[in-house]
C-alpha cells in the first residue's frame, strides 16, 4: 500500500501521466514533479498541469507546493517531465513538454523550463522551445541528459517523434547544451532515418556507459524495423564527448516484428557497482509464451563498445500487461549500494481480467539483476494504468530511495480519471541524513553533473545520527573518479579530524568532509559514512577505538548512478572558463 497519494482533483486531469524528480530549492530533499495532461487549468480545455511537491523529513507532501500550467487550449503540458540542473547554480530545474502545443503549426508540441532556486518556485517559464513543424509533437518526451560535453552544465533531450526531416513521422532528438544562459535553438538534431520510426518516442540520460567522464544518451524509437522484424523497435546509444558525435555508438534491437522496443527507457544506474552506468529499455509489446505480455532489457555499461546483447531480460508472463511500458533506475532501495530498477506494466491484471496495472520492484547486486522481482506495487481499483509512468529517489532524506508511480487513470473523490501519483517509502519513515555535495568552499549546493567550483575538490555533508543513544562521530568520504569502483585503490578516501555529538541537535550532527586533491576536470562519484565512538572519547586520557564502528555507505538522494560532480576551478560570465 502506497505511503501517500495525490491526485489531480479533476475528472480526466490525469496526474501521473509523467513523473520525474530532482531537488528545485537545493535542501537535499528529493522533489516530485508530475504531469496531469488532460487538465483544465488557466489555459483552458486540456491545458494540462504540472504539479511540483517538495520532499521532507515527513515524506510526500499530497498538497502540492506549485502548480505549472499549460497556456493554450489542448497543449498537454506534462505530456513529459524531466528534473535536473541545466545552469549550473545547484539548483534542479523542470521541464515540461507540450506535445500537443499550437502556436503557427498545428501540434508543432513545444518545451518549457522553468529554473529552481531557494524559496518559493517560479511559476513562469524562462525558457520555450518550439520546433514549427506541424504535427511533430515536440515534447513527446523530455529527459534531463546530464553533462555530455564535459562542460560542467547539464543538458537537455526532447523526443519529437512525428518530426518529418526527410521521411514521414521518421522522428527526431533534439540536443540542447545547458549553460550560464541557456537558449531555445537545438545544438543538435538526431533523425530517424526511416518513415515511422517515431524516433524520440522516448528519450533518457544514460549515466556514464563508458566510464569515460562525459555523460551518454539515449533514444527510442518503437516503429523502427530492422532484419525483418516490422515495429520490432530501436534504442539508440550516443556517447558523450567534449565534442558530440551524432553517429549513434550502439543500435540495441528487439529482434520481434511488434516489439516495440524503447517504449520504456531510463538509465538504470550501476546495477552491479562496476563503477559504469547501466541502461534499462522497455519492450511492452513483445511477445514469449504471452502475446503482449512485454519485456525489459538490461545492458550492463563497460570500457569501450557498448554491447547490443542485453545481459539480463525480464518479464511477468502475462498477456496484455504492458510490461516495460515505463522503467526507471539510478535508485538504491535497501541501502546495499547497487542500484535498483523500478518496472510499470499499466495493463497488469491483478485480480481477473480489471487492469488494474502494476509496478515490480528489481534488486541489484554484484552479480546483476535480479530476475525475480521483490515487490510489486498495484492499486486495488481497476483500470487505473498504474505504472503508466515510475521514478526513484529518496523524497524523505533517510538515505533510502522511494519508489514513485504514476496511475493517469486512477478515480479520486471527485470524478473518473482524475489520475494520481503515488509514493511508496523503502523505509517506512526514518531520521533524515541527508547527505549532499556542495561547492569546495560549501557556498552553495551541487546537482548532479554540476561543477565543483574549486580546484581542490568539494565539500559533502551528512547528518550523522546514531541508534545507541548519545555517541560521538566522524564523517568519513570516499571518492572515485569515472569508470572506477568504489573501493578501488584510485578512489581517496577522507575522514573529518573531530569527534562531534550525534545528539548536537534533536535531529543529530551535520558533519562536513572536504574531498581536497583531486584531479581537475574529472568527474567523481561519492559515498560517504558514519564512524562512532563511545562520547567519551573526547576526554583526557581516553584513546579513540582502532576500529570504530561504521554507519552505512550514503549517497546523495539515494542516487546509484555515477558521475556527481566535475572538479573545475571557476566559471566566467559567460559560462566558460
């Protein structure tokens, strides 16, 4: 059973066609971000909506801390939904896509971001993108891709797959590179290449699938045929670079006339904690032993070419579930430090043949996936298409990541498919830690993919409780930079000088650890830790334990994924340095 529930209040609004989150005012919390496309708001009819709930020490906020509505009559604003830092000021930035936007050309679609900052979120968009072609529906898709360039700012993916280039409905990626400034005129254009395709029907930051420091993307497009298999679908894969190369570095096939693979695609974070970012594609009409039944495909990230042979494949076994519809990773449930992937089938039959849709719960380890889930999460009410969409993050700061379901169809007190976002806590409601990375000299937060700021590295900070009552703790940090395990002799490690009081405060003691002497412009992944001691090892005489007890490993927002901060100097004007 879900922890909290939000629905849109409407009839057909349909909250939870999109969900994405990131942290909008920089307080380490994850944020929750999710689309009702069908609702009436300022805008008029089918207007859509937007709704922005800030994370908390008491979990999902249901009242929604801001709304973002769509300004024309059938534009769909959150049709798509993506979170992440595109200026580079530490702050998560949304964006919204309006697939069926009109503004000159008819269902052109279109793309609003609207920046973070501390305090109350801006309503009003900074920045609209269009593509002024009828009919592409820009916006299909959205995804915050990371920094592919290398340059410090994360940057933008839109899926429009309708886009005719030179064939009909061959679709398009749209490639915008975040800066100080950030404008509305694609830096590249990804194409098809063959009417139908649909190409950006779905769109994903991948993480880093090669360990080389540049963040990777990917795109799907589910009408693709290729070796005779008619729909069997295509994901491609685009290596970052310091200058992006539009030849895609990987075509992964379903190999099934009607596969539709890339209906469902997300970086799937580092399932088997090598040190590179794994990929999650969803197949929600491929066919074994079921007809629809659906199926997901994990593609393991490593040195050099990526490989197009899936290393694990999932299914549920059962006929029109829709299975691999959504997927979503990046996330560490239970703390063990691999990440774990969340996959939606929204036409899952729980009880008889009632649709009422569900998501299945997959853990990583050493070895892998695993192939069995461990949870599934399914609404009680039929045809709700829960699952419909799914993200992963901790929105509670207790170091736990919280599976996060979208269920457009779900009826609240009000009206029929009002729609609803659901939120399912991996620990229940625990104390916060909080852990986060802020600039070398601590004088402001860091996202993901942001930039230190300082030549000497970047400052973590972690509240660090204890379950024995009052103690004494350090803070230790390790860090490893791109392509490298944790625990690998090149990873450093720091531990802060002091013993300092857990119970400094009634919610324990934020403590701070530099991680100074690092390689300039590389990008590093985190962990960071506990170590206690009696609290009477600060007194005259007492000797501090050779082996002190140690708290779990930490990550920011739960966050599996490597590729947390670049370590520059500085930043001009201009965004260059």
């Amino acid at each position: 059973m879900a922890d909290a529930r939000a629905d849109s209040g409407q009839g057909s609004g349909q909250l939870g066609h999109s969900v994405a989150t990131g942290d909008v005012n920089g307080d380490g919390y994850a944020d929750l971000v999710s689309g009702a496309f069908g609702y009436d708001g300022s805008g008029g009819q089918n207007s859509g909506r937007v709704s922005l709930f800030l994370g908390g020490a008491a979990g999902f906020n249901t009242v929604a801390d801001a709304q973002l509505d769509g300004t024309l009559t059938d534009m769909r604003a959150g049709g798509a939904v993506a979170v992440g830092d595109v200026n580079a000021d530490g702050f998560g930035d949304v964006i919204v896509g309006a697939p069926e936007y009109s503004n000159g050309s008819s269902l052109e679609g279109a793309v609003s971001i609207y920046f973070g900052g501390a305090g109350a979120f801006n309503t009003q968009a900074d920045v609209i993108m269009e593509v002024n072609q009828s009919g592409a529906n820009f916006g299909h898709s959205v995804a915050y891709a990371g920094d592919i360039n290398g340059d410090g700012f994360g940057d933008i993916l839109v899926g429009a797959p309708n886009f005719d280039a030179t064939l009909s409905n061959e679709g398009a990626m749209y490639l915008y590179l975040g800066g100080a400034i950030v404008d509305a005129t694609a830096d590249a254009v990804l194409v098809g290449g063959q009417a139908s395709a649909f190409l950006g029907w779905t769109v994903a930051g991948a993480g880093d699938l090669n360990g080389d420091g540049f963040a990777d993307i990917a795109g799907g497009a589910i009408g693709f045929d290729a070796s005779g298999a008619s729909n069997g679908g295509l994901v491609r894969v685009f290596f970052g670079g310091a200058s992006f190369d539009t030849t895609p570095d990987a075509n992964l096939l379903s190999g099934q006339t009607d596969g539709r693979m890339g209906s469902g695609l997300a970086s799937a974070g580092d399932i088997n904690g090598d040190g590179f970012s794994d990929l999650i594609v969803g197949a929600n009409e491929f066919d074994n032993g079921q007809l629809n039944e659906g199926r997901v495909f994990i593609f393991k990230g490593t040195a050099g070419a990526f490989p197009t042979t899936a290393d694990t494949t999932l299914e549920v076994d059962q006929i029109d579930s829709g299975f691999g519809t959504s997927v979503a990773g990046a996330g560490d449930v239970n703390g063990d430090g691999f990440s774990d992937v969340l996959v939606g089938a929204p036409e899952f039959d729980v009880v008889g043949s009632n649709n009422e849709g569900a998501v299945f719960l997959y853990l990583g380890r050493p070895s892998g996936l695993t192939i069995t889930h461990s949870v599934r999460m399914a609404q009680s009410q039929l045809a709700t298409r829960q699952g419909f969409s799914v993200a992963l993050a901790d929105v509670n700061g207790d170091g736990f990541a919280d599976p996060i379901v979208g269920a457009p169809s779900f009826d609240g007190g009000v009206s029929t498919d009002e729609g609803a976002v659901s939120v399912y806590l991996s620990n229940s409601v625990g104390k916060a830690v909080l852990p986060q990375q802020f600039s070398g000299l601590a004088t402001g937060p860091i996202d993901f993919w942001g930039r230190s700021q300082n030549a000497s590295g970047f400052t973590v900070a972690m509240t660090n409780i204890s379950t024995l009552g009052r103690e004494r703790s350090k803070l230790e940090l390790e860090a490893c930079p791109a392509g490298v395990a944790f625990g690998h002799g090149s990873c450093q490690k720091f531990i802060t000088p002091n013993w300092v009081d857990t119970t400094a405060t009634a919610n324990g003691a934020v403590v701070a650890s530099i991680a100074s002497g690092l390689a300039l412009n590389r990008v590093y992944a985190w962990r960071a830790r506990a170590l206690y001691a009696p609290f009477s090892v600060t007194q005259s005489g007492t000797t501090a334990p050779a082996n002190p007890r140690r708290g779990p490993w930490r990550r920011m927002r739960a966050n599996a994924n490597p590729g947390d901060v670049r370590v520059v100097e500085f930043m001009f004007r201009n965004g260059f340095e």
